[in-house]
C-alpha cells in the first residue's frame, strides 16, 4: 500500500507548521465521506473536530497536535484517512470492514497557532489527564467515555536528540505503551498494546533498520496514555522522530503514516497476536545520544575541545525558523551529531574573532577563518 504514498499524500499541507486554518479545507473536503462533527472549542475558541470512518465493530481513537508543535503526525493521520477514504486496497478494506476509527486531528489548536507544546493557558495537555483544568482535556475525555474504544493510539513528536539504543541510529520511530500503576504491571490489556508495537516495528524493519525505539514507561497517572491504559484501554504512544537531513520530518511523516496503517490493520484482523512481550521489549530503549552538530577536536584557545551545536524551533511569520546553539564545549563529547565536522586542530572562532562559550546562538562560526555554516538549510 506504500507504494501507493504519492496517490494519497496530502501535499497541500508539508511543512512543521500546520494550524487549524490549514487543514480546515482538508476536512471540508471530508465531510462527504466521512461522519465529520465539531466537538467543541479551544480555550481561544478554535474549533476541535472528531473524524470517524469505517463501520467494524472495533473502535479506535485516536489524537494527534496534542502539543501544538508536533505537527508531522497530524499530517500523517490525515493522509491515512485520505487513504481509507480513496484507496481500494487490501489494506483498507480490512480496516474500513473491521473498524470504526474515531480521530481527533488537531487537539490544542491553540498551541499549533502558537507553534508552542502547550495550550493558550500555557498548560501541557498531556500533564492535565486527571485534573481535566482545561476544555481541550475536557473534550478528549469525553470522546473516550462517550466511544468507549477499544484502543487508543497517541500521536506525538520527539525531538532529534534520540538514538535508537546506545547507537549512532536516530530514532526515527519510536513506541511506547504506557505503564498502567507504579509498578509496570503487565497486565493482558498493557500486553495487547506491547505486540501491537511489535507488530509495527516487524513491518517497518526492512525500512528502518536499527531505527526504531522505545520509550521509557515510567508512569505519570497526569498524562493521557498512562490514563487511559490504566482504566483497561490498550495504548499505544506514537513518536516520530529525525531521519537524516529531514529536518521538515517529511521523510519521518511517511513513517508515521506506515506505522499507523500498520497498528490499525494489525488490530483490525488480529495480527498482532502472533507477536510476544518478548518482542516488544527486545526493540531497543531510546537514549540521548545525538546532537545536530558535533564538531570534534577544534582548537578553542589553548585546549583541544568538541563543540555541540543543537537547535531550537522557532516561529518566524509562517515558517519555523532552526536556530543554532552552542550546547556543550568539553574536551570529548561522547555523542554523535546528525553532522559530524572533524576539526582536525584548526581554531574555532566566532564573528569577530569572539571566542565560543555555550549558550551562545550562532549562525556561523570560523575554522581558521574560513567559513562553516551551522544554519539549517
């Protein structure tokens, strides 16, 4: 089905920042294949809608945008409906004959105005599961207690700091199904979600070798996974994370759209039970172990040092901006960088001839004089 992405694929919307005005025409464009309804409001009064599709008795719900700048899974959701909705294949129609999918598209459309994890209230929804303060958290409780479903599946974005294990592979996927007490029980219901994971990482092996993770479970009642599996719903966290030179994550964003394909047909005709616990503990736990930049053995006055640059996301007019900074000046950086410059003993030098300290943003810096780019391109 794949090999159908560019059939699908909904490229009016592929950049990091995506807002409610921006899929607002895809779901108009919906409405007549799909039941569409407008669930309520964002604290600043952006509509929140729900999409359902299919007609099998297994109900899955699932939300993407919770924080408002993890955008690529909220493009990808919506390119898996597209999918179901124009494709005849295999593959949705077991899906569609199988079950019924409930999707909130853009939870916290404030935060995807703001281009900002949390919501208007400067709240992080996914922290708000038991104490319900906000009308966004509200909503999704009360599409969980009004569908009942029978999964969940939770959309997100990681950062581009994660390897896959202690490797020098980015963790361009990552998995989690959320513990459901203190102590981590596996419960039957947890272990569901834990091969439905495994069933996901077997399929996307063969293009995404060693690029797969998982992510610790330390449990949070306050966060919406580890609520929801704790009232018996198996869960399944999805984080999408940095493939080489994607910085706009659209390569990641067919990753996604595969792994969501997967899990809902893995459900729909039970595949995933033919998977263990086993496998799923054996896909490796994520670690910090990337930066963007790692520049080794430059010459910073009188001491050879590694330089660690990483960026930060920010919202310039209606494009996101990467902003270089210097993390980290040590004398051995024990990471990788998704560039890597040898310095080879050359003198590191700001503009100006300023010598480099962290914390210090720069657009580009000087080996022996001569210009290296740290900018995203």
């Amino acid at each position: 089905m794949m090999d159908r992405y560019p059939d699908f694929k909904l490229n009016q919307i592929k950049d990091r920042y995506i807002n409610q005005s921006h899929i607002q025409p895809i779901l108009n464009n919906f409405e007549k294949d799909v039941e569409l309804s407008k669930i309520g409001y964002s604290v600043n009064k952006e509509p929140i809608h729900l999409i359902r599709i299919g007609n099998g008795k297994i109900k899955v719900l699932a939300w993407s945008q919770m924080h408002g700048n993890e955008s690529t899974t909220t493009r990808a959701v919506l390119d898996v409906i597209n999918a179901l909705i124009y494709l005849d294949t295999v593959e949705t129609r077991d899906i569609l004959n199988n079950i019924s999918l409930y999707c909130i598209p853009m939870l916290n459309p404030d935060g995807a105005r703001k281009y900002t994890r949390f919501n208007y209230n400067n709240v992080d929804l996914n922290r708000d599961a038991q104490n319900l303060t906000q009308p966004e958290s509200r909503l999704l409780r009360k599409v969980f207690e009004e569908v009942k479903p029978q999964f969940c599946l939770n959309l997100h974005g990681q950062r581009t700091i994660f390897s896959a294990g202690l490797t020098d592979k980015s963790a361009v996927m990552s998995f989690l199904t959320p513990a459901e007490d203190e102590e981590r029980h596996l419960s039957a219901k947890r272990s569901e979600s834990m091969k439905i994971i495994a069933q996901i990482a077997s399929d996307l092996q063969e293009v995404l070798p060693g690029q797969i993770g998982r992510y610790d479970d330390g449990f949070n009642l306050n966060c919406t996974g580890d609520t929801f599996q704790s009232e018996g719903v198996p869960t399944v966290l999805f984080e999408e994370g940095h493939f080489p030179n994607d910085y706009t994550r659209e390569a990641t964003r067919e990753f996604v759209v595969a792994s969501i394909i997967s899990s809902l047909r893995s459900i729909a005709i039970g595949t995933y039970l033919d998977f263990s616990v086993e496998d799923y503990f054996a896909i490796p736990e994520n670690a910090k172990n990337f930066n963007d930049i790692l520049i080794k053995n430059v010459r910073i006055l009188d001491s050879i040092k590694d330089v660690s640059i990483q960026y930060s996301e920010k919202l310039v007019g209606n494009k996101i901006e990467f902003i270089p900074k210097i993390e980290k000046i040590e004398d051995k950086i024990d990471k990788y960088g998704h560039k890597e410059v040898d310095g080879e003993g050359k003198i590191l030098e700001l503009e100006g001839r300023k010598t480099p300290v962290e914390n210090v943003i720069v657009d580009k810096i000087f080996l022996n004089r001569e210009i290296l780019m740290v900018k995203c391109d």
